[in-house]
C-alpha cells in the first residue's frame, strides 16, 4: 500500500482532525475539501491520482460517491460513523482471520470490535487467511453466520465486500472450512 493509500486510511477510518476535517455521519468528505486540506498540511495529491488510488487499492479500501463528488473508508472504521449499509441475510458461513495467540480470548469472549465499529469478516477463508497474517501465525476460524441471523444478529456488507456485525459469540466460531 502506498504512503497516500496508508495516509487516507488514516484520516478517513480514524482520524480526521489530522487534516482539520470532519466526517458527515456516514462517513463521507467532499474530495475537494480533503485534497484542499491535504495541500494545507503539505501533502500534495491530484483528483486524478486519488482516482488512481480508489480504483487499484488491492482491499477496495475507499468508495466514490455516485456522483464522484465525495470519498469515504469502505469499512473499518474507529472514528462514529453509521455507513447506512442495509441489513442483509449472511450466507451460511463466514470466516475470520485471526492469529493463533488470541484463540483462548476469543473462544472465552467471542469476537468483538476492538478498537473498530464492528466485526469483519471474509466470504473467503483464503481471504481471512491473509488478514491473519497480519497479526502473526494465522488462524482461521468459521462463523456460523447463518444460524447468528436466524439467532437475531445482524449483518452487513460493506462496498468492498466485507461482511460486518457488531460481535461473533464464541458459540458461533468453529475452526476452517466447513461445506
């Protein structure tokens, strides 16, 4: 990911005072505000190359308004904000990537937010396989999506593909890929 991609991840997921602005409660900036208080604080960046950046981040990171006039974070959010995405049935399993130092934790406590808005999870266990590398020796544990919704839970799917709830009881996680 390059220093810009890393930098809007900042300022759009969790601090957006670096740059003297303000989130509207979905999460939204008018992309001339942001390059415009990008340039206040000595970072340069064009449309043409925020563009650039939305189109071919690997994680689809960002999201254009229809109308191209705003940018918000896809998801991961710590900073209040309700991305007005609809409630929709899961299907069956979903997967979490994790390492393999917090399984204790989790399998007391469940899955929770953390310092996030809500709980990510992958469609694809390889995909969850790759966000647990992030955190050390990765680990990828099944969620039983299905029976959460049926059980009340709601869930979420953000524009890059990203299935969101607000916590995964222990009681819903199992190990790997199941049919």
């Amino acid at each position: 990911m390059s220093r810009d991609s890393k930098f809007l991840s900042l300022v759009l997921r969790h601090a957006p005072e670096e740059l003297d602005l303000k989130l509207d409660s979905q999460g939204w900036v008018l992309i001339d505000d942001l390059l415009r208080q990008m340039r206040r604080h000595g970072r340069r960046l064009s449309k043409e190359k925020l563009t650039e950046i939305v189109e071919t981040n690997d994680k689809q990171r960002f999201t254009l308004s229809p109308d191209g006039r705003k940018i918000r974070a896809a998801q991961g959010h710590s900073v209040n904000v309700d991305l007005g995405l609809p409630t929709i049935e899961p299907p069956k399993f979903l997967y979490h990537g994790t390492a393999g130092a917090n399984l204790d934790s989790i399998f007391a406590d469940g899955l929770h937010s953390g310092r996030r808005r809500q709980v990510h999870l992958s469609l694809s266990p390889i995909t969850a396989k790759q966000v647990g590398t992030r955190h050390g020796r990765p680990v990828v544990l099944r969620v039983e999506a299905g029976c959460m919704h049926r059980d009340g839970f709601a869930f979420q799917r953000a524009d890059n593909g990203v299935w969101l709830t607000d916590q995964v009881p222990s009681k819903y996680l199992g190990f790997g890929i199941q049919d």
